[in-house]
C-alpha cells in the first residue's frame, strides 16, 4: 500500500470542492456520490478533517462540511497529518545498540546522535513534508480553475444545490405525510 | 507501518558491515547474531539484494555474501528500491475522471496532464527519493568508522572469522565422525 494513502486523495479531492464555497454545506453522501467514491468510506474521512480545524461540520436536513478556515490557509500537508496521522516514513529500532560485542551494554560513542541510517531517512523525510506544504488547497483548486471551461463552477454548485433542494423536499413530505383521502377519489 | 520497513533497516545495517570487505563472505545468520536481528527475516532479504546486484553469494561451508560492487556505488535508495519494490509514494487512482456531472465520459481539459494532487505528490517523492540517492553505504560506514575507537573494526572481522572457523571445524568432525574406538579404550 501508498504512504499516502486513498484517504488522504479522496479528501484532498472534496477539499477542492469545498474551496470556492457553495450555497449551503455539502454533505459527505453527496461529496463521494458526486465523484463516484464509496460513501462509507468517506464518511469515516471528514470526521478526520474536522478534528484538524480543516472542516467544520454543521448538522440537520441543510447540514454538512465546509472548510474551517481559508483555502489558501490549508496546505497538502496539513491534510496528509490529518488523515494519514502520525506514520513516518521510516521506524528506526535502533538496531545499532544491539551488536553482540557489546553484551547488552553498547558504548556512549556507538548510541551517541541519531543513527546514520535514520538520519538519512529524516532528512528525506522532511524534503518530502517540506514540498507538501509548499501546495495549498487553493492552489489545486486554481489549478483546476485554470483548465476549467467557464460555468464549471456553477454547474458544480447547482449540483450540490439540487441534492440538498431534493432531500429537503422529501422530508417535508415525510413530515406532512401523504395527501389525506378526500370523499371525491372514493367516486 | 513506516513506508521504508524494518527490511530495510536490517539490509542497510549488513551492507555497512560488509563496507569493509571481511576476510571471508559473511553468512546471513552471522550478520544477523551479531546484530541481534531475527536469522528468518534477514535470510528473506540478501535474495532480494543479491538480484538487485547489490551483493554476491557464494555457496559452501565457508560461504556467505559480500559487496557486489564498491560501497560507494550503492546509495542508500538502490537498497530501499531492491527492498521494498516498486512502492509509490502515493497510488492516483484517477477520481477527477470519475465525476458523476460527466456521465462516465470525462472531458479532455478534465484527464489532461497529471492530477494536481498526484502531481503535488510526484515532487515530494522525488525530492525524497533524491535525498536517498545522496548517501552511499560509503558516507554511512565513514560516519560509524568517524566515531568507534581504534581497532573496532578489527573486533568486528575477527567475530565472523571466528564463526566461520568454529562452524568449519564443527563440520569438520562430522565428516570425519567421532573418534574410532580403539581396542585400548576397552581395557
């Protein structure tokens, strides 16, 4: 499996769905239905986002996600953290210490300082951590823009507009229940 | 689980003993009783650095492996790859095409290019995996040789000829069998 896993890219992926905001929050059911990705799956990814101060999350018929904070304030990386949690790239076991020679007492000078080969590995690390948080959500969602045809954008926004229209109209008709019987159907 | 694996942690840390070539081809179970590492799961990665030409194996009483080319021609990324295989970063599993607006029939300006996201994750990887390619078995070995004491080196050649000379002779006495009774035993 990736480091960075499909969490990560499904949520980057509604993130940017999320950067030009919409009429009214999304829900994650439209979010996945929208970009043909398990709705279960998703569902288990933004309570993620919004314990990172990346969404928040508002409840009821109209309810879902919508960022937290500015687009241009949420870097890749910051989403990675979020989802991936803590996962480095390498686990030292401090293998250095445990030479036989030593008997179980390894010297001051073999212990001292991080390992060379973990240092190597940190230092890969933080490149990779470091381009990461160079991309803000914004920046995708510009990337996107830029290819875009006009009215992409509103035909996204009416989309999420009529799920939340549809859904809205079939609980009020789950409330008011189904039209009474009058005297005239029955002739 | 870390990205870069215990597997490789282990084989990084035998090619550093075998920088300095030793008097005779080291054995996988040697390398890994010196260490302190399981002998099972170190016997499963020398194949792996063997096909990848890192070392060579030589069979016998007294085989084992050694460097297949100088130490300062493995960087510490030709070891990840042969260990770890073919692992990206991150896996794109191409959602932009999958939006439900395109009735299964994304647009060119949508699939054109790499993904920004994938692309994000593209440049992190390289800059990661350039960082590994900047280190050899070399850098690592002069850096444990900068900070052990005069003569550890030694100690540890003579460990393995030491286990080499036990086990020949070991095998030794069983070609040869047990010493033959002699009718001066009986009396």
């Amino acid at each position: 499996m990736a480091h960075i896993g499909n969490g990560t890219e499904y949520g980057l992926h509604c993130l940017l769905l999320l950067a030009r905001p919409l009429a009214e929050p999304a829900s994650s059911r439209d979010l996945a239905e929208l970009q043909g990705i398990s709705t279960s799956f998703l569902a288990k990814i933004f309570p993620k986002l919004e314990r990172a101060g990346i969404v928040k999350a508002s409840a009821g018929i109209r309810g879902g996600y919508q960022l937290a904070r500015p687009a241009e304030q949420i870097t890749v990386l910051d989403v990675v953290d979020a989802i991936e949690g803590p996962k480095p790239l390498f686990d030292c076991q401090q293998i250095r210490g445990g030479c036989t020679i030593f008997e179980g007492k390894p010297p001051a000078w073999m212990t001292r300082g991080v390992c060379g080969i973990h240092a190597v590995m940190l230092r890969a690390e933080k490149l990779m951590r470091d381009e990461l948080a160079r991309t803000t959500i914004r920046d995708l969602a510009d990337g996107v823009a830029s290819k875009a045809p006009p009215g992409f954008g509103m035909q996204i926004e009416n989309w999420f507009a009529d799920r939340v229209n549809v859904r809205s109209e079939a609980r009020l008709a789950v409330v008011t229940g189904p039209r009474p019987r009058r005297k005239a159907d029955d002739e």
